[in-house]
C-alpha cells in the first residue's frame, strides 16, 4: 500500500501541463500526503511520526496516514506500536494486499507468528502479492518447525525460486536428503544462481551417503569458482603493523551470537585468551540477541552489528577495523557471510568449528582442527585451506548452567535397555536406520527413542523404513522438536545414544557424554565423520569409536548387554569429561593463541 501511494505521488509530483509547468498538487490532503512522502523519503521517522499524529488527530483516521505513520513507528523500531497502525489502515481499507503483507512482517518482527500467519493467508487471497506471501509464509512455517505446512505452501508456486529454496528446506528438514540435493542442483543450474542457493547445496551434500568425500570436496571448489575466486580484494593496501609480537586484533564472524551450538563452543574460549596478547571483535550478523550476546559482548574488546550491511560493506569495516586475522563460524551454513573472505579484509583468514568441511575458497588461508578429526596426511586432499591441527581436540565446548545432574541408569529401574538418537532427521541416512536395524535385531528387548524428527512426514518415513526391515512400531519413540530443557530431561530415559553416520553430531554429543550417556559412533575418512571419534577420545571413551559397520553394531550391542559398564560409564562421564580437554577453555585458548602467533609470524616475515 505504501509503495504504490509513494508511486501515486510521484506520478502526480512529476506530472506536466501543457506549458511545461508542473501541475499543482490537488486539494489539502495530497499536499498533507506529499509532506508525509518527503519525510519518509528522507528517512526522518520522528519527525515523520509527529506529522502523521498530528495530522490524524485533525482529520480522523485516513487509511494513508495511518500506513505513513507505520512506516515511521517501525522505522523506529517501534514494532508494536507499527502493527497497530497498520491494522487501523487496514480495517478502513481492507482490500489492500501490499499492507496485509507488511502486516504479516511486523507481527514476524513482534514475536506474533500465529497472527503472522494469518496475516499471510489473508494476503495470498490478493493477486498481486500472492507469490510473495505464500513464500513468505512457507519460510515462516519452515522456521516455526511445521514442515509439512510448509512444504503444501511452498509447492503451490512451482514457477517461483523461492518457493523451490524453501521447499528444499522443508524436504531436508523432513530427511528428504538425496530429493533436497537434486531440487538445489536444479537451482544452482541456472545461470544467475544465488551463492547462498549454492552453499544451501553445500550443506546438504555433507548428510548424505551416496557420494564421496572427494566428490563432495570437488563441489566445494565449483561453488567457490564459481562465487568466490572471481572476486578481486578490495584495491587499497592493508595497513596492519607488520611486528611478529605486537598484540593481535582477532575478529570473528558470525550470525549465531546468541543461544547457539556454536556459542556453546566459543563462549568457552573468548573469556581465557590473553588480554594483553589478544584483542577479540565480534561481527554479529545475528537477527535477535539474548543473554548469550549479552556475555560475548561484555567479553568482546569491540562488538559490530553487521547484519544489514552488504558483503563489500562488511569487508571495508573490517579493513577499517585493521583486523590482523578474521575467522569465520558458519562455513556455508545459512547467513554465511563467505564472500566478505573473498575480498580478503585481513591478512590471515581461516575457518574454525561452524562447519565440519572445507569452504572450497583459494583466499580462506586455514582450516582449524585436530589430529584425530583430520589425521596428518589423510585430509588434506579435502581442502583448500591448510590445516592447522591444535594439540589435544580443535575446540571446547561450554556445559549450559542449567543442565541437570546425570540421573540413575534407565534400565536399571525398567528392565529395558533404551537406545537413543538426539540428532536431527537429516542425519538419520539410509546407512544410519540399517545400523540401528541390525543392533535392534540383536538386543530384541531393547527400544529406540528418537528425539527432534518432527511429526508428520519424517516420522513415517523413519517409522515406515524401520517396520519394512522387520522393527515393530511399539519399539520406536518418536518426539518432534522440543525445547531446550526437555531436550536435556530426556536423557534419563537414555541408557546408549547412537551417532548417526555419515555426518556425527558435536553438540549433542557433548550433551549426552555431560549427562552421562555414553554414545556410540562410526568414524570414517573425513571430519564430518571423525567428530565423534576425537570426542569420545577424549571423554575417555575410545573403546566406543567403531571401524566399521559391523562393529559399531557389536559394541553398542555388547555395551547393552552389561548393565554394570552402563552404570559405571554413566557415574563417572562427567567427571571425566570435566577434566578432560573437551571442557579445558583455558587449553583450546593457549592453543589458539599459539597457533595464531606462529602464523603471523610467518606472515610478518613474507611481507618485508
């Protein structure tokens, strides 16, 4: 509604009489509406706000108005107070499709998704804006984990990109791996296909099983010459002091400042580095901040909000920030910001943690790990970057202050041994569901709990799977997406959690090992499938880490089979795990920090 007043005026605005002079603006309220639209476009939403109230309280609600006085309240981040004039518009002009959809953003914006929802569905009924909406609104049931809603919404555009990403995501989110990999190749066929679509392929390809970690690192290289390696530095020389022991600038980018696994990782880190040695700065891309921001930022020698900013826009703060080396947490996970590394705004640049793989890209100088997720000699045919192994395990993970204690072993009070699954569906590959086949054909007393595989479409596809292979229904437990602290309860129904294959988990692991479930997994050829292998490791569990197939299935098997191992495991894996590196901050710090410091010190010597 907004957009097409403001064309309203301007047509009005430019329009000529014969005589060349312009036409006079007709009667008091255009020319209240052409202040209101000079205002607008001169981004003084205070004043603009000011004007419209005035005006209303002079003339009455006017539909006009009301939108213009949205538009400044939300300007000023007064979403709530937007909405409301919004829907006064709306209700003198209920027909105007534009402004129903704006509505449906700012209820986004307001935390009011039900109400947004509704919003949206009111405005696929306008023509005009349908395709929008219903796109919109695919994304929003994506995020608020309605998949199958999603996906119903998403197909009804099948002409529209967006509509396609989002069916992708709705797909994956199912576990629908190998049909989301082929919808994002046919995306990224195109020749004007968006990076992001690109690294949306990226991701997906490390779940499945059907490709090598070759062929998997070849695609990583066609994303980045494709997107990345054709992109010239910025021209301008860097101004960092070339001194190998000054203090460092480290900057870190990232869109998941917030309760994240990757904060869980980082948070540990941050707060025991050298302040004398190390100056930290966070790039926050993140589209809402909480708590954990809260402490980041009070850790941060400098925090910049980033997210708005274009890729060349967010390269030259960082230049101008003088940034001796910029890291990167999100790989080509969403909301990457990869190609800000493309223009090189810093003369060390690597990739740690966000990412299990490669980034593909010539100008990401290193790739932070360890010896056991990427043994010396054995991966670096898998990556651009060169590896930069820390001592002990490539980082520490922080325990949340509101996990609970580790509880009694299940099967102990019920008799029953209690396999369970805390990762998501996508990783739940075909190998993964015929391992978990063969252990609950050996353990016939056992069950399966299977957290965060949503209702719907990927519990059939799970359940259905299981039951052809000869797995009764009653001996699977399904949960769908939980909150945080039932999430973290259901572990005492847990006596062994099964990592999945190829892709391990990280987080959950390290909350399974910390509430004393002992979990079980297959390690492979690359690191997406060694994460588990160097946590177990060092948890004290490396017995747990199989070869094979068979026997990853022998050794959960056998596990279950002795309860008094169960029990001990179970009474000593936090001990444990507190004393190991996986909780030692202070270690993963100093060995950063060592790390950091030789290579500039490489760096400091090429240069002169």
């Amino acid at each position: 509604m907004l957009r097409r007043l403001l064309r309203q005026l301007a047509f009005r605005r430019n329009a000529v009489s014969p005589a060349g002079e312009p036409k006079p603006a007709r009667g008091s309220y255009e020319r209240v509406l052409a202040e209101a639209a000079r205002l607008h476009r001169s981004h003084d939403y205070p004043a603009l706000a000011t004007y419209c109230r005035r005006c209303l309280a002079s003339r009455g609600d006017e539909p006009d108005l009301l939108t213009f006085l949205a538009s400044a309240l939300a300007g000023q981040g007064k979403v709530a107070e937007a909405t409301d004039a919004l829907q006064r518009a709306l209700a003198l002009r209920p027909e105007a499709g534009e402004a129903r959809l704006w509505l449906a953003r700012l209820l986004v914006r307001d935390g009011r998704v039900e109400a947004a929802a509704e919003a949206y569905q009111q405005a696929l009924a306008r023509p005009a804006v349908a395709e929008v909406a219903g796109t919109e609104l695919a994304g929003l049931l994506n995020r608020l984990g309605r998949y199958d809603e999603a996906e119903a919404c998403a197909r009804g555009f099948p002409d529209s990109r967006i509509a396609k990403r989002e069916l992708a995501k709705s797909w994956f989110e199912q576990g629908r791996v190998d049909e989301t990999v082929a919808l994002l190749r046919s995306l990224v066929a195109v020749t004007d296909a968006d990076p992001g679509v690109h690294s949306d392929l990226l991701r997906a390809l490390n779940y499945t099983d059907r490709l090598s970690p070759e062929e998997i690192f070849q695609e990583h290289r066609a994303w980045a010459t494709r997107h990345a390696d054709i992109i010239e530095p910025q021209p301008r020389g860097l101004d960092n002091e070339r001194s190998p022991e000054r203090r460092l600038r480290v900057g870190f980018v990232s869109p998941h400042f917030r309760k994240h696994a990757v904060t869980f990782f980082l948070e540990s880190v941050l707060d025991q580095f050298e302040r004398e040695r190390i100056e930290v700065v966070l790039y926050s891309d993140a589209a809402r901040h909480d708590e954990y921001s809260a402490r980041l930022r009070a850790i941060a020698a400098l925090w910049r909000e980033t997210r708005g900013l274009d890729d060349e826009e967010m390269a030259a703060l960082i230049r101008r920030d003088v940034v001796d080396i910029l890291i990167d947490l999100s790989g080509h996970t969403p909301g990457n910001r990869l190609l800000v590394f493309a223009r090189r705004p810093a003369p060390l640049q690597m990739t740690w943690n966000g990412y299990p793989n490669t980034t593909g890209m010539r100008a990401m100088g290193y790739r932070i790990t360890d010896p056991c997720c990427d043994p010396p000699g054995e991966t670096e045919h898998l990556h651009t970057e060169r590896l930069v192994r820390l001592p002990a395990v490539y980082m520490s993970w922080h325990a949340p202050r509101d996990a609970p204690e580790p509880t009694p072993l299940p099967c102990a009070r019920t008799g029953q041994v209690t396999f369970a699954s805390f990762n998501a569906c996508y990783k739940l590959t075909a190998t993964t569901l015929d391992l978990w086949r063969r252990i609950l054909d050996r353990t016939p007393a056992s069950r399966l709990l299977l957290i965060a595989v949503p209702s719907g479409t990927a519990q059939q596809r799970v359940r259905s799977t299981l039951e052809r292979a000869g797995i009764a229904s009653s001996r699977l437990d399904f949960r769908g997406r939980v909150e945080h602290e039932t999430f973290l309860d259901l572990h005492a129904q847990a006596d062994i959690a099964l990592d999945p294959y190829p892709y391990h988990g990280t987080t959950t692991t390290c909350f399974s090992l910390w509430l004393g479930v002992p979990v079980v997994t297959l390690a492979g050829r690359s690191h997406v499938s060694r994460v588990g292998a160097t946590l177990l490791t060092h948890a004290g569990l490396p017995g747990l880490v199989a070869r094979d197939g068979e026997d990853y299935v022998r050794i959960a098997c056998e596990l279950a089979a002795d309860a008094r191992r169960l029990a001990d495991i179970r009474a000593g894996l936090r001990p444990t795990m507190a004393a190991s590196p996986l909780t030692d901050g202070a270690a993963c710090a100093r060995a950063l920090q060592g790390a950091w410091r030789s290579l500039w010190r490489d760096w400091c010597t090429t240069q002169r």
